[in-house]
C-alpha cells in the first residue's frame, strides 16, 4: 500500500493528506491488533489507497477539484499590508504571521514583506520586497 500511495500523501502536503494518514493509521490498526479482520481490512485500506492516489490525479488535471480537494492559497499580507478579513477567517493571528515571519522570513518589519500567503499545505510563505520603496499616490 505504501508503494501505490504517493509520497505527497505521506509527507501530509494537504489538509486532505493529513486526514487520509490519520484513517489508513487507525483502520490498519485494528486489523493489527485483531479487532477486525485481518485481510477484508487491508481490503478497504488497499482501496482508499488507489482512491486517495485518483484524487490527487483528478487534482492535477482539474484545477478546480485541486481546490476542491486541496483548497487555495490565501493573501495574508499585500505590500506590507495585513488583510485582516483573510487572516480572521484563517484564524492566523498576527502574532502568528510574525513567529512565521521570524523564522522563514528573517525579519521582523512587515513593510518589508510584499506578498505572505497561506498555501494550501497550511505553510506561510513569504515574497520581500526588492528594496525599493514606492510612495503611496
């Protein structure tokens, strides 16, 4: 089953990732320990293996079931700028949005960040700006 799974879905790249590990995991676990079947349960993980590995098929094909499947991006702060409608429904503090800026950014200035975004894998990225200032008009 490892094998026919993808390393995407191991290294829990989505929030769909995460929660196919978390059930193969428990519904193995059972077969393991004796509380099911031991082959009718590899079975079905064998079969939500190949569906998890059709989705993420599916994604690559479809942008639009990739935002389905996976979700989107979401802007947390434009030229240095919070927006805080994104980051309330996120429920990314700006406390959060420094730590992350502390350590993957290497700064503690937001006026310095032109673009930080929540990617779909629940990581902060983040875009400095080149240096040169623009004045607001």
């Amino acid at each position: 089953m490892v094998r026919l799974s993808s390393k995407r879905s191991l290294a829990e790249k989505t929030a769909f990732d995460a929660v196919f590990v978390v059930i193969i995991g428990s519904m193995l676990a059972r077969a393991i320990n004796g509380s099911e079947a031991f082959f009718p349960t590899l079975g079905t993980g064998l079969v939500l293996v190949l569906l998890h590995r059709f989705f993420g098929i599916a994604a690559y094909y479809s942008h639009t079931f990739g935002i389905l499947v996976k979700g989107k991006p979401v802007v947390l702060v434009q030229d240095g700028r919070l927006q805080q409608k994104n980051m309330l429904w996120e429920h990314i503090s700006r406390h959060d949005l420094e730590e992350d800026m502390r350590l993957n950014a290497k700064t503690e200035d937001l006026s310095k960040v032109q673009v930080a975004q929540l990617e779909r894998s629940g990581d902060i990225s983040f875009i400095k700006a080149n240096g040169v200032q623009r004045q607001a008009t």
